[in-house]
C-alpha cells in the first residue's frame, strides 16, 4: 500500500474514531429516554428479614464471630436474608447520592434511622421535618438524628404534621401510609409508593420547601397552645 493510501486510511480511522466519540452522547441521551421511570409499590407489614448487609458503614470492621450458615458473609444473625417490604424501602432511601428530604409524622424504626444516619456518613444531605409530640415519644428516631447532626424541624401549631414522605435526590418519590415505626412496618396493613415522577416530586418538593421555612426555628414560640385530640 502506498504512502497515499496510508494517509487516506488513517484519516478515515480518524474520522470513524470521531464520529463514534460524537455519536456517544447521543445514544447515552436515547437510552436514557427510553429507560422506564421507576414504579414500585411495597405493601406492610413486611417479612421480617436481615438487613445487617444494607447497613452496614463503609469500613465498618467484620464480626469476630463465624457468620450464620446461608447467611451473607459476615452477618451473625439467623433471620431471613431474602428481600422484604422493607428491604426494598431501604434500597430506595440508600440510593440517594446528593440530598434526602424527610417528611414525616412518627419515625422510631432502628433500621430505617441507621439508614439515614448512614447517608449524612456518606455526605448526603439530610433534612427532617416531623411532628412536635410523636418526636418526644420513646423510642424515637429524631434525638438520635439530631446528635448526628442533621438539621431537623418540627411544628409548633395546632394540627399534626401528619405527611409521610420522602424525596431522593430530588427525583424519586417515597410516600404512602406507612409511618416509619416498628409496629407499622411488622404489623400494620400499609402502602408505600415508589415513583420517578418530574411533576409529583415537584409538587411535594415545594410542599417541603414550605414547610421547612414555616418549621424555621426563627418563628418558634416559648409558650405555644396544646393541640387538640384527634
């Protein structure tokens, strides 16, 4: 082959290499659009199942102990290691990479706290917002956030701050009836929805953002009136 050739080859090498450079983004951007929004709907009371595997914090030295026959390495515990109801809502909450907005009315479930103290480890940024009376009830999970430094708000009026829902790095949708208890979450016939939803997050993103600035600790009062019985 001669010198001309040569060139005319590597200039068309050339070329391909660039058009297949440039034709990337554009296949990424077809793909994307053509993958499905999540759905997923999770129905309580969940199995109760390990979930020693999902929470466990970067780093975090293995047991001393031999783990369970059948169980994932490293985990001590004979409960089930398949997925749950709950599994599956961890799943959903651990995902987050960039912010985790929390809107809550009862949070006392361990698992689903860790979680949430795992991702503020993880640099996520975490806010709570929750109801005044069931934040001082034993067993909560809002003390244990607020000593691991996530900012945290509550009400001061009337009514209960009765919404349950979260927000994944402000695209995925968590909310349904479910509050974040144990007995919820073991007893309780609840529902939680899952769904990647640009104008639903959107809506429940400015109702947090409106709470949030309501909730400011700024507006708080020293004496405010006792809310009614529901």
């Amino acid at each position: 082959m001669g010198p001309l050739r040569w060139q005319v080859a590597a200039a068309a090498a050339v070329g391909l290499a660039l058009a297949m450079e440039a034709l990337l983004p554009v296949l990424r951007w077809l793909w994307a659009g053509r993958r499905r929004p999540r759905r997923e709907v999770l129905f309580f009371p969940s199995q109760v199942t390990c979930t020693e595997a999902l929470l466990q914090a970067p780093g975090a030295p293995p047991p001393e102990a031999p783990a369970v026959p059948g169980s994932p390495a490293g985990c001590l515990c004979s409960l089930p290691h398949g997925e749950s109801a709950l599994s599956r809502l961890l799943r959903a909450l651990l995902a987050a990479r960039a912010s985790l907005e929390l809107c809550l009315f009862a949070f006392s479930s361990p698992q689903l706290g860790r979680a949430v103290q795992l991702l503020h480890q993880r640099g996520v940024r975490v806010r709570v917002v929750t109801d005044c009376d069931y934040m001082a009830l034993n067993g909560s999970q809002i003390g244990l956030l607020r000593k691991a430094g996530i900012q945290v708000r509550h009400d001061q009026d009337l009514g209960y701050m009765h919404h349950k829902f979260a927000i994944v790095d402000k695209k995925v949708l968590i909310t349904g009836s479910l509050n974040w208890t144990t007995q919820a979450i073991q007893n309780n016939r609840e529902n939680v929805l899952i769904m990647e939803d640009e104008e639903y997050v959107k809506l429940f993103l400015e109702e947090f953002e409106r709470i949030w600035e309501e909730f400011n600790p700024a507006k708080y009062t020293f004496f405010p009136q006792e809310k009614k019985t529901q």
